[in-house]
C-alpha cells in the first residue's frame, strides 16, 4: 500500500516537474521572440538610418560646393588622367565635395571625352557645369575678344556691343536673334530658361532680358553670333539656378522673374534700395494698381527719354504699365543680380510710390498720393525749376 502511494507521488512529482519545465520553456521562447523582435527592429533602424544618411550626403555631394563663391581656381588636367584622379583633383582644389559621388555622377550619366588641360573652375559651378567643362579642353590663355555687357540695357543696344566685337552687322545679330530655327535651338538647349513665353505675340524681342549682364571671355578671333548667344545664356542659366528653390516657393516663372527684375533695374539708380523699389511694384499689384513705370513707356516707344510727357504715356502698346495693369508681356532689359535677388525677395513695406531726384540719385518712397506728391514738388519739380535739364522717375 505505502509502495503504490510512494509511485503515485513520484509520478505526481514527475508531471508537476515537466508542466514546469514547459512553462519555463514557453517563457524562454517568449523572452527570445522578444530579444529577436528587437534585434530586428535594431538593425532596420540602423539600416534606414545609415541609407537616409547616404541619401542625403549623396544629395548634399551632388550641389556647388559654395553657390556664393565665383573665385576661380586654376586647375591642370595632365594627359591620361582617369575619372577617379580628376575627382581627387578636383576635390582637393575644393571645386566639388565628394570625389567617389563624381565618379559614379560620370558613369551614371555617361559622361566621356575629358580633356587634359588648364582649366579656371569656381566652387559655384554645379557638376553639369564642370563636367562640361573638362570635356571643351579649352586651355586658359588670353582671351582674342571680351566682351563687356552692362545692366540695364535693350536687346538693340547689346545686339550693337556683339555686332562690334565679333565685326558682323548690328542687323545680321539682331535677325539671328529673332530667327525661329536659332530659338528652337536655343530653346531646345536650354529649357528651363527659354520657355514658350519668349515667343508670345505681344513680345517685342524673344531674347529681351535674358542676355546676362558680364564680361565674356571668347577664344577666337570671330566666334559665331549663336555661340555669343550660347555662352550669355548660359551665364543666364547659372545665376537663375540659384534661386530655382525660391521661384519654386514663390510659384514664380523665369519669364516673370526676369520681367520683374528688368522693371527694378530700369529704375534703380546707385542709391536705391532695390527691395524697396521691388515692395513697391508687388504692393501695387496687389491693389490692382497699374504699376506706372516710366521705363516701359520708353520701351514701348522704342526710344530712350530724358523726360517722360504726358504725350508719350499715351503709347498703345501691352509694354505701357500706365494703361496695362500687372508686368507687362515680358522683360524690358537685362537685369542684374541684385535686382534678379530684389524681384524674389522684396523688402515689407507699405509704400506704392517711389522717385528719384533729380541730379543726386536718392530715391523717396511714399505710402500716400497725397505725400508722394510733396516730395515730388521738392524734390523733382521745384529742381527743374532751377535746370532746364532733368529726368523724371516713376510718378
């Protein structure tokens, strides 16, 4: 009797040690589920982190070093020089900031046909730019032909510093400047700078405002008008591409951007503030006032004036911000980029009226007509009084 409940016992004793051992086992399992779990969870994060971090260091790599620094730097490419020693290169002269990301940037895009040579490059240039570069094998020597074009000037009156520099006829640049099939070109080159816009009805001059205002080296004695045109509009390109992230914001077209900017360096003299002049022209918009500058008077008659009468605001044509209200067709000049700046990024004010006066170049703002029209009488008309000379601004 004692022996069968001593077995009974041991096989109680038994179960109770194997429901124990299973228990234990099931919480082993769940307490490794749990470390695995982690574990992954770890190593995904870990991977996504370390892949953003690539992404964006692979991003960041692809920009100009410093979009801001022009300074050039020479640089020699020797003969037989590979993708990968060009990057090193490069990279050590501080013109881009990843030599592996140029590398693959190359074969990606394949990219060939570099050149050796002496090269001037700017931490400001994007790879495209460089790469275009390399592959010219343009060595840095004395320029035969430079080209000087100031701000603020008509299409006619740059068609005259080409013509003379290149010894071709003002009116042989001017018809290639208008020719469809150059446009297209042009056009088909560089879309993101010449759009549709430029060849609107109303537009006077297709390329008006978008030739760079600079100094433009040429290597030949007689380069071809369309080449001038390809290496101005380049130039175009660069400095628009700086602010592609705030026309973006802005929802703001080249076209407009330049039409503004051309407005403000009609009027800006050495002493405007040209975000002023920009707040000025945005907040007559916004009313729905027409922005009366005397400028596009000028333009639309197709003659620079020293006076504008009240005769000449008369003029019949879309340029004529005294009938027509907004920007008018397209720009009127070529801008700066200090005006292309103030067109993006107007100063707050509340002005709607500005003016310059006469023989000193300071410029007055004015909120009112009223207080516009005080400092007018001081500043514009009681001066003519004592000239016979003078020039008006924007009234």
């Amino acid at each position: 009797m004692a022996n069968k409940e001593s077995r009974e016992k041991e096989k109680l004793n038994i179960r109770t040690a194997m429901r124990n051992n299973l228990l234990e086992r099931r919480n082993e399992a769940k307490i490794i589920r749990k470390i695995v779990a982690v574990i992954a969870l770890i190593i995904i994060l870990i991977a996504g982190g370390t892949a953003l971090g690539g992404y964006i260091y692979i991003k960041s790599a692809l920009k100009p070093v410093d979009p801001e620094n022009n300074k050039q730097t020479n640089i020699e490419v020797p003969i037989g020089s590979s993708t990968t020693s060009i990057g090193n290169l490069l990279k050590d002269k501080g013109i881009i900031k990843n030599a592996t990301v140029f590398k693959y940037y190359v074969k990606v895009n394949n990219i060939s046909g570099f050149q050796a040579g002496k090269y001037d490059l700017a931490p400001s240039m994007t790879l495209d730019e460089i790469t275009q570069t390399l592959q010219t094998g343009k060595l840095v020597r004395e320029a035969v032909i430079k080209m000087a074009i100031p701000e603020g000037l008509w299409l006619d009156q740059i068609s005259e510093i080409i013509a003379k520099s290149i010894d071709v006829a003002p009116e042989e640049v001017s018809k290639t400047m208008s020719d469809t099939k150059t446009l297209k070109r042009l056009m088909e080159k560089y879309p993101d700078l010449l759009t549709e816009d430029i060849l609107e009805k109303q537009i006077k001059h297709p390329l008006e405002g978008y030739l760079f205002p600079a100094t433009y080296p040429f290597y030949e004695e007689k380069p071809s008008i369309e080449s001038v045109l390809d290496t101005m509009l380049k130039q175009t390109q660069m400095v628009i591409g700086k602010y592609a992230e705030t026309m973006k914001e802005k929802n703001m077209s080249t076209h407009e951007l330049l039409t503004m900017a051309s407005l403000i360096e009609k009027e800006a003299t050495e002493k405007a503030d040209r975000h002023l002049i920009s707040s000025v022209f945005y907040n007559r918009i916004e009313n729905k006032m027409p922005l009366q500058t005397d400028p596009t008077v000028a333009y639309a008659l197709g003659k620079h004036l020293d006076r504008t009468l009240y005769e000449d605001l008369e003029v019949d044509s879309p340029y004529n911000t005294y009938k027509n209200q907004g920007l008018p067709p397209g720009p009127i000049a070529n801008a700066g980029e200090a005006s292309i700046e103030a067109a993006l990024n107007p100063e707050k004010s509340d002005y709607l009226y500005f003016l310059a006066e006469y023989g000193t170049g300071d410029v007055y703002f004015a909120s009112t007509l009223e207080e516009h029209n005080k400092l007018k009488e001081k500043h514009i008309t009681n001066k003519r009084k004592e000239s016979d000379g003078g020039s008006k601004k924007n009234e």
